[in-house]
C-alpha cells in the first residue's frame, strides 16, 4: 500500500539494537529468515524510546515500515506475545509493557497510575506502587510490608507484625514489641519543653527510694 507517496509494508522485527541512542532494526519474516532491510530506523512518539523484544518461540514484534527507494524506516510497532498483562483496559487507559513481570499502568477512571512487578528474592510477591488521585492516596507494597499515605494521615505497616500511625493527634505505634533505642527518651512536656532529668526522670530498679534515677528517660508528672 502506498502511504504519503511512498510503498508501506509490515515486517517481522528480527533484531533490535541501539546505535548513538537511536533504535535500529532489521525487518524480514521470520517464517523463513528473509531479510527485508537491515538497521532501519525505527521513528515513533517524540519523547518515547523502546526497544523491541528479539524473536522467540512465541514469535516476534512487527512492524510497519515505509520503502523510499533503497531507504527503509520501521514508523511503529507491536508486540502481541505479552499484551494480555494490559489486563482489561477501558478506553482513556494507557500501559506500558515488555516481556517481564515490570509494568506501568495510567487508569483514566481513578485519575491514576500504578508501577507494578514482582519481588523476585520473595517468592514473586507483588510491588507496587499506586498514586489513586480519584481517592488522594499513594500506597506502596513490598510483599507483606505497607506504606499508605493520604492528606492527613500516614499509615504503616507489616504483615503480621507492627505498625505505625501518623495523624493529627499523634503517633500510634503498634505491635508485640516497641524498642526505642535513643540516647535520651523524653515523656510528655513540661511547659512546652521536654522534662529535666532529676525529679523527673524514670527510677532504674525497685521502687521507692532504693530506686536509681534515669539520666536519659524522663517522664512529664
């Protein structure tokens, strides 16, 4: 077919490379190794560089590529091996994918965005992070562990395991076991300033006044 005055065709994309950061590829079928055009460029979106995958036994990329004289330039491509981990997309949705786990997903319905893959050293967990802008909150996953941050409100947490609140009225901190580990703990205020160590510092021992005053834990009466 003839597109713009000059021959339009569609080639199976045989190699990919990358010469001075521009994409080239050799164009023929693969069904028998014809050779169509080798180190083609391959123009597409300003602003938007891919690579296609090489052939294997599930096929290849295509591409569409126009003939002027000797000169051969692939304008796009596809790669239909690995498009179902678009999932069912709607219209206004966009993806970006390749062969592997690792993906980018913008959803029109959400007003979001989702960069997704797995945790190869557990067990190809899921990570993910999603910015919902429809419900304003981000939230990011490491397999079992949990960052959720909205307007007023940042949430933390593990699997079976602690977790920590940050909210208007404070902090919460959740969990079987609490260590803090500072070289000086204050409790509460004493007008508007943490508590001095002496009256006011934590007794080390019994009770009483066979107790040791803390030199580095506090506490507001």
């Amino acid at each position: 077919m003839a597109f713009l005055g000059v021959d339009a065709s569609v080639a199976d994309v045989l190699l990919s490379s990358v010469s001075s950061g521009e994409v080239r590829v050799n164009l023929g079928d693969l069904s028998d190794g014809t050779g169509f055009g080798a180190e083609c460029s391959l123009w597409g979106v300003d602003g938007f560089v891919s690579c296609p995958n090489d052939p294997d036994d599930a096929g290849c990329a295509q591409a569409i590529y126009l003939s002027s004289g000797n000169s051969k330039r692939a304008i796009c491509s596809r790669d239909v091996r690995f498009a179902s981990k678009a999932g069912a997309l709607k219209p206004g949705d966009r993806a970006i994918l390749s062969d592997c786990d690792a993906r980018l997903f913008l959803k029109k319905a959400n007003n979001g965005i989702t960069l997704y893959t797995v945790n190869e050293t557990d067990g190809d967990k899921a990570m993910i992070v999603d910015l919902a802008g429809a419900k304003g909150k981000i939230t990011i996953l490491n397999s079992g562990a949990q960052i959720a941050i909205e307007k007023d409100k940042i949430t933390l947490g593990v699997s079976g395991g602690g977790a920590i609140v940050i909210d208007s009225n404070g902090v919460q901190v959740l969990g079987q076991q609490f260590v803090a580990a500072c070289s000086t703990v204050t409790l509460g205020l004493i007008a508007g300033v943490p508590p001095p160590p002496g009256l006011t510092s934590a007794l080390i021992g019994v009770s009483g006044m066979a107790g040791i005053a803390s030199k580095s834990v506090t506490i507001a009466p």
